[in-house]
C-alpha cells in the first residue's frame, strides 16, 4: 500500500517536491496544504487550505513534508507538525546518487542530480538542492539549505539553519557554523563562525553581518 503524503506549502519549490514524490515508489501524493491559495490546485493536486483544514484531515494521510524554501519558517512549520503529531517523510529524486553510508533525516529533500558521498550525514528538514554534490565524512545539521550547483569536498560540516548560496564551493575539513549565509558563488577556503554572513572568491565576510 502506497504511503499518503502531503505537501505543507505551495510554491515553486512545492512543484519540485512533488514531482520527486510521483516519482518515488509506494508514495502517493494526497494534497497540499497553503491558506492562501485554499481551493486552487497544484500540479493537478488540491490545496485544502491551512493548518485547521489539515487537522480535520490527518486521518487521511501516512506523513508529511514541508515545502518551504526559508530555512526558519521550514523549521517552525516542521515543529508544528511533529507536535501535532505528524510523521515528516523524506523526498529523494531517483537520479540522485546516494553512496554507501549515507544517512538522510526525516523531512529531506535530496533533488535531481545530487551526489552524496560515503559516510555523510545529512540532518532532518534540509534541502540539497539540484546537482548539488556533498563529498565523503561530511555532517550536514538541521534545516540548512544546500543550493543548486554547490560542491562541498569531503569532510565538511555544515551547523544547523545555514544556507549555502547557489553555485558555492567549499573546500575540504572546513567547518561552517550555525545560521551562517553564503552568498551565491562563493568558495570558502576556511571555517565560517556562527551567524555570520560571507560572499566572494575567495569568501569574505559580509558589510553588516559578523
């Protein structure tokens, strides 16, 4: 029997998810959940509405996954989904490559033409965004988001809530804090603190972020 999954939010990045849920086996997309767009349809699935409605519902579905871009709200919605007592599923695209080792956390998202090497973590509620490629030993936290085209060599840690801006490259054994932004196109050549914000080639920090 197929697993019932719905889709908390619905943006462009819901329409990602939901493609890689169809194509997944035993998993069988019910709805989508938004407030906003209640009574619309995404990629032909209804949007039932809010939180109330999804309630009224929850005997209809297995689990859930958020499909929600920004790493703090993803968090604060995936909270309030396990404490109503939800099942977070994972989503991985069938053409990402996942090697030996790999362990993937509740509510994940891997995309289409990733690569996850040997002996990488990866926490709950995080996206690794499209081609994005995670070398060996590395140790990914919590709702980070790992942007399309980022290469992280092997043995990097990422700290829980930080973003990796699109086409960014990390080298080997650096260690990249908590709630840390990188800007797009980065190359990070050492160790990130918590909160701070860094952009360029190689990465410095940004004007009014430590």
């Amino acid at each position: 029997m197929a697993t019932k999954i719905f889709v908390f939010g619905a943006s462009g990045h819901a329409k990602v998810i939901i493609d890689i849920l169809e194509r997944m086996q035993d998993v069988e997309v019910a709805f989508a959940v938004d407030d906003a767009d209640k009574g619309k349809t995404i990629c032909g699935y209804e949007i039932i509405g809010g939180r109330d409605e999804l309630l009224a519902r929850r005997k209809r579905v297995n689990a859930g996954i958020v499909a929600i871009g920004d790493n703090r709200a993803r968090r604060d919605a995936a909270a309030w989904l396990t404490g109503q007592g939800f099942k977070l599923a994972s989503a991985i695209h069938p053409a990402a490559v996942l090697a030996r080792g790999v362990g993937i956390g509740d509510g994940t998202v891997v995309m289409a033409g990733c690569v996850i090497n040997t002996d990488t973590t990866i926490g709950v509620n995080t996206i690794v965004n499209t081609g994005a490629t995670i070398d060996h030993d590395c140790s990914i936290g919590d709702c980070v988001h790992v942007a399309p085209g980022c290469h992280l060599c092997g043995g990097v840690k990422v700290g829980a809530g930080s973003f990796i801006g699109a086409g960014t490259t990390v080298i080997p054994q650096v260690r990249i804090g908590t709630n840390v932004v990188i800007g797009a196109g980065s190359t990070v050549l050492e160790d990130v603190a918590d909160g701070a914000g860094v952009a360029g080639s190689p990465a410095r920090p940004l004007e009014g972020m430590r």
